[in-house]
C-alpha cells in the first residue's frame, strides 16, 4: 500500500492511497465461492448453483461491499502510518483505474488543531452541589397527584384551575378564522397554554357564556392568517369543569407499581428516582461550565471550518424537526444561525478528547456497566434494555462516548480550581 499526504489548507489534508488490485480481487472471489457454497436458488440444489449465476445475481453487491470494507480498513492503516488524527469523517472519491493493478482513492479530511498542553489547573470554574429534601418529595407526588387528576363538571363560573372547553373564531379586516364554524379546544385556566389575552377573558365565564375581545397577535403568530393582525376574538365556552385530586392512599400508590401500597416505601422510590435525575442534571451543568471555560481558554485556535458547519447543519435540522412536530410547519432555521453554538460545541468535543489524549485517560468499563444500569433501571424491564445495548454497536458505542466524557470532565474539575456552587433542587433541574 502506498500512501502520500497534500496540505491543503491550515486544518485540511488530502491522501492519495493506493492497493494492490489483487487484495479486492482475492476478497471477492472468496465471498462468491462461499456464498456458491451456500446458496439456495430456486431451480438448482443447494451449493450447487453455478459460479457464473451466483456472479450475475451477487456480484455488483460483493464488490460494491468488498470495495467499502477495503477502502475502511486501508484508510484506518494509512491514517495510524502517517500518524494524523482526523476530525470528523472523511470524504473519500475512488480514482479511475490506473492499471490493472492497483486501485486508488482519495481521502479529504480535517485533522485536529494543534492546542499545545492543556493545563487545566488554570481554569476557573464552580462546581454546582444539591441534594433532594423531603420537601422535593412533597412537590413531586403533588405533581403525580395532578397527573391523575380526574375534570367533574359544574355550573359555576369558570376560575383558575378549570379546565374549560370553548369554541372560538376570530375576524380581521380580511379574513375570518377558520372561514366557517368555530374551532373547538379547551384549556386550564392559569396553565398559560392559551394566548395570554384569551385566556384571560375565560375567567368569569360560564358553560354557554360568550365573549368579544380585541387581541394583537404577534407577527411569529403559529396561524399565518392571525400573524401580526389586530383581531375581534369572539369565544364561547361550552363547558366548566373542576378538578378532582386522588390521594395519596393505598390505591394511588400501588398503581405506580408500589405491591405494598406504603406511603412511606412510595416515597423511597420517589426519592431515589429524583437522586437518579438530580445526579445527571448536576454533571450536565458541570459539563457545560467545564466546556465554556475551556472553550474560552483556547478561543485563539483555529478550528475544522467544514466539521463546524456540518454541526451547524444538523442543530438546524433538528431545530427545524422540532418546530415541525409542534406544528409549525412553515419555519425555516438556516444553518448560519447556529454557527456560533456549532463552533463552542466542536471545540468542546475536540478539547475533551486532547484532554484524554494528553493524560492517557482510558474509558473505565466498570462505569459503563454502572451507567448503563442506571439508564436500564428507569425502563419496566431493565434486562430488555441491557441486552438491546449490548446488541446494538451504536447505541453502546453513543454510552461509551457519554462515559469517555464524563471521565474527561470529573477529572478536569479535579484539578481545576473549583468554587463550590451550592443549589436547591428546584435550581439544579433548571435546563442549562
């Protein structure tokens, strides 16, 4: 195998890799026979079937493959000859055959920025702490008891807490919203799902009451007719009914899967599930506080141009798939908005695995089985989980990297100098 490496740019290299054409030729032949050896076609025996019509059934697939596999393996070994670390994935063009001999391709690729020894003892960083109090219990079953709230109707006037159900349509000066009829919905009076000057029009109302009301709706407004348009909102609401709480008595609790139906081993296993949650929610925000600092303490590096906009790319994807499944269908999250996060993010992960690198750090297995544990024990049949991880080579491959990174950070606030952040639960759980 010859390998030649071109300089393209400061952080982009492009490689020249040439194989003997027999080391394709052998591979291909020996899956042909062995697919002859074991093929099953209709019209002849089994392992009988013709080398020529196992050929023109399966050979465009055993090369296309063959050559894939071969192109893989033989970039993986140049890339540790020439001793280069890639970031990202290559973009990788056969060559036309230049003799009956060889095969060549070209691999296009970024490698890793150069960021000189990183010594983290200068960092600067607060390293949040919380735990659960009996209190977090108090509000967490409060809020399983909401979940299991039962509506019953009444003939009051609705208040905050109903839930009531209401149709409505609205007029601007050159439309009516829907064109005909009312839309039908409903809402908790205080949950502020609705429109804020709506919903404060339902307080008061009862079942067959109608109201008017005037409302600007703003020019992001999710229904383009309504869009930055003054309208004259006519509601009625059709129906008001009040909540009905469970208690917390023996039937609540035992159908959380609690067989005892104790109050007291209920709140066990709350108590334990909040500690699960805090737990992931303390190395998120440590996570995030490692990477700013780092990220600003190495602001000066130049970083992979293509592999920030590929980042860029895919947090708009997902922005855009986001707004789609909360029906904004028209929204559109073009890639350059996302820049400046996708650069803070590749820097990240490229510092965290330099971090690694430089220190020798290796993944602790024993952490992987504890986490995947952890991740298994929220599941109704946690061995169903471990055994789809350990089948599946990327999902394990996704809890190896989360592992790797953990490692990475824990061992960075270590050695940083760290000022205690002390939280209350409430503030620990609030989204980074």
């Amino acid at each position: 195998m010859q390998v030649s490496v071109e300089n393209t740019s400061n952080l982009e290299r492009r490689m020249t890799v040439s194989i003997p054409a027999d080391r394709l030729s052998s591979v291909i032949d020996g899956r042909l026979r062995d697919m002859a050896s074991k093929a099953n076609l209709k019209g002849f025996r089994k392992g009988k079937v013709p080398a020529k019509v196992i050929e023109q059934r399966f050979g465009d697939q055993v090369r296309s493959e063959a050559f894939g596999e071969l192109v893989r393996a033989s970039f993986d070994q140049a890339v540790r000859q020439e001793n280069v670390r890639i970031a990202g994935q290559p973009s990788i063009e056969a060559e036309p055959t230049v003799s009956d001999s060889e095969i060549r391709y070209t691999a296009t690729f970024e490698i890793v920025p150069d960021f000189g020894t990183i010594n983290v003892g200068e960092l600067q960083i607060q390293r949040p702490h919380a735990s659960v109090q009996d209190s977090d219990i108090d509000h967490m079953i409060e809020t399983l008891r909401e979940q299991r709230r039962t509506w019953e109707p009444v003939a009051r006037a609705a208040q905050a807490g109903d839930l009531v159900a209401l149709e409505t349509f609205a007029n601007t000066e050159s439309a009516r919203v829907p064109e005909e009829g009312a839309e039908k919905g409903s809402t908790v009076i205080g949950s502020g799902v609705m429109f804020p000057e709506l919903e404060s029009q339902m307080h008061g109302m009862a079942a067959g009451e109608t109201r008017e009301a005037d409302v600007a709706f703003p020019a992001d407004w999710r229904v383009p007719a309504l869009a930055g348009q003054t309208a004259k909102v006519t509601l009625k609401v059709t129906k008001v009914s009040e909540p009905k709480m469970p208690e917390a008595d023996e039937a609540f609790v035992k159908s959380f899967g609690v067989k005892s139906g104790k109050l007291e081993v209920f709140r066990k296993e709350v108590r334990a599930n909040l500690e699960r949650e805090l737990k992931g929610m303390i190395m998120s925000r440590l996570r995030a506080e490692v990477a700013q600092k780092l990220v600003e303490a190495h602001s000066s590096v130049e970083l992979p141009a293509k592999l920030i906009e590929n980042e860029a790319r895919n947090m708009a994807a997902n922005a855009q798939q986001q707004a789609r499944q909360q029906g904004q269908a028209d929204a559109v999250y073009p890639f350059d908005q996302f820049m400046v996060p996708a650069r803070n993010r590749v820097a990240a992960g490229l510092l965290v695995g330099e971090i690694a690198r430089q220190n020798g750090i290796k993944l602790d297995f024993n952490r992987v089985k504890e986490t995947l544990s952890l991740i298994a024990s929220t599941y109704e049949e946690p061995k169903q989980v471990i055994e789809l991880y350990r089948n599946d080579p990327n999902l394990m491959s996704g809890l190896q990297n989360r592992v790797m990174e953990e490692q990475v950070i824990d061992w960075v606030a270590e050695r940083a100098q760290a000022t205690d952040q002390e939280l209350s639960f409430t503030e620990a759980m609030r989204p980074v």
